[in-house]
C-alpha cells in the first residue's frame, strides 16, 4: 500500500542560525494527517538537523548525490557519506539539476543504483519544460526520462522508490497546472510502471506533485487518486505553510 508523503525541498535556502530557527518551529507543529514528513535541508547543515529531529517523526533528507562511493569529485557527496550521519533517503533528477548541472537520464540511473545499494530510499523526479507542454510532447518526454533512468531495475526495487512529478512548465512561468492536469499525469505514469512492472508495483508507488503546492491549493491536489504528496520548495521554508500542506490530506 503507498504511503503518503510530503516533502520539503530547501534548495540552497537557510544557513545554520536560520536551520535551527525554521527546525524549532517545525517541531511545534502537529501532523494530523499520518503523512510521512520529510525535509531536505543544505548539506553543510544536514548533520546538524539529524541530531535536532532524530527523535522526531520529520525525516531529514538529502538534496543529492554523487555516484561514485569516492574519489576525486571536488565538492561531491557520497551515498556512504550520508549514510554515515544517518541519511537514508535522497532527492535524485530534480529540474534544478537537470537544467543547471546538466545532469541526464544516463548519470542519474547511476545514481539511482547507487543509492539503492547503500540501502537509500529514492525521491526520483522527472517532468516535462513549457515547450513540451505547449507542443502535446509532455507524456512522451516523462517517459522517456523514466524508462531511461529507472527500467533497467527489478521489480524489487520500487520498494525503495518515490516519484515526484514536477511540471517544469508550471514553475515560476506565470503558467499554472490544474490538480486535474496532475492527475491526469500521475495517472499515465502509473500506467507506464504498469506497462513494464505489473499493476502491483504501479499501485504500490508513491507518486508526489512538485508543482507550486500552496495550503491554498494543497487540499485539492491531495484530493486526486494518484496523487500521493507533494514536493514542496518555497513553502517548505515557513512552518506553518509547509504543516498546512502536510495536514491537508
């Protein structure tokens, strides 16, 4: 049975005054809703919010990571770093790495490997530019980055895999995707797993929105069947925003 999940993406957000501060208020919060609550604070201050929220439900994960377990990767982070201040799930293909450090399917199937051999769950994310929207392109390209990036595995290994659908089109473009357009994705990507994996590990895989969720919006975009959670960016940087989000299953 998936779960649900929300999932707070800090990008290059908050040194460690401001960690300490946004972590504090995270605490007070309540989880109503029996969502997994996850953040992903900076590298430089992830040993420091393990240690606050380690006796706390909230899952400190990563933004990324390298593919190889060492070596002469200046300013990489390794699986088995993370593992070793007790990090166990990473974001991977996030639109910000793909865009900006021209990351592709090819190197991000390494890291998805290399991830679940070090026993890592996975927040996988793909989705398709304005262009491919506007052009009818969108199912073919979130497909293909699937397909390339994830099918060589087994069945086995979607238990450790979440998939975060992010509709690059609708972020930050003045353009804005419907709770309807989202199912309507979530929807053809479970069909995909099913086309290859069987309905058993489609039905069982979390799918998460990465789309501008708002507590304004987050409500009815939770609402839709194959919507499983969320990938949340800004609102994820103000406690109160990002537990009415939480809360809104």
């Amino acid at each position: 049975m998936r779960k649900k999940i929300v999932a707070g993406n800090w990008k290059m957000n908050n040194d460690l005054a401001q960690t300490e501060t946004l972590i504090t208020s995270l605490k007070k919060q309540t989880n109503t809703s029996n969502a997994e609550v996850m953040i992903a604070p900076t590298f430089t201050n992830l040993w420091q919010a393990y240690q606050t929220l380690k006796d706390n439900a909230i899952e400190v994960i990563a933004q990324n990571m390298h593919f190889a377990d060492n070596g002469a990767f200046t300013g990489e982070i390794s699986g088995g770093m993370l593992k070793s201040i007790g990090i166990n799930t990473v974001i991977l293909g996030h639109s910000e790495r793909r865009e900006y450090f021209n990351e592709t399917d090819e190197l991000l199937a390494k890291k998805v490997d290399t991830a679940l051999a070090k026993g890592m769950r996975v927040i996988f994310c793909f989705g398709e530019v304005l262009a491919d929207r506007k052009s009818g392109n969108h199912e073919n390209v979130v497909e293909s980055q699937i397909k390339n990036a994830l099918f060589h595995l087994d069945a086995a290994a979607f238990q450790n895999i979440v998939l975060a659908y992010e509709p690059v089109w609708a972020i930050g473009t003045g353009e804005t995707a419907s709770p309807e357009q989202a199912q309507d994705m979530h929807a053809f990507i479970r069909k995909t797993l099913d086309s290859k994996y069987g309905d058993i590990v489609a039905e069982d895989v979390s799918i998460l929105y990465g789309g501008s969720v708002k507590p304004a919006n987050a409500q009815e975009i939770f609402s839709k069947p194959d919507v499983d959670g969320g990938l949340i960016g800004g609102a994820a940087l103000n406690a109160d925003d990002f537990f009415a989000i939480v809360n809104a299953f």
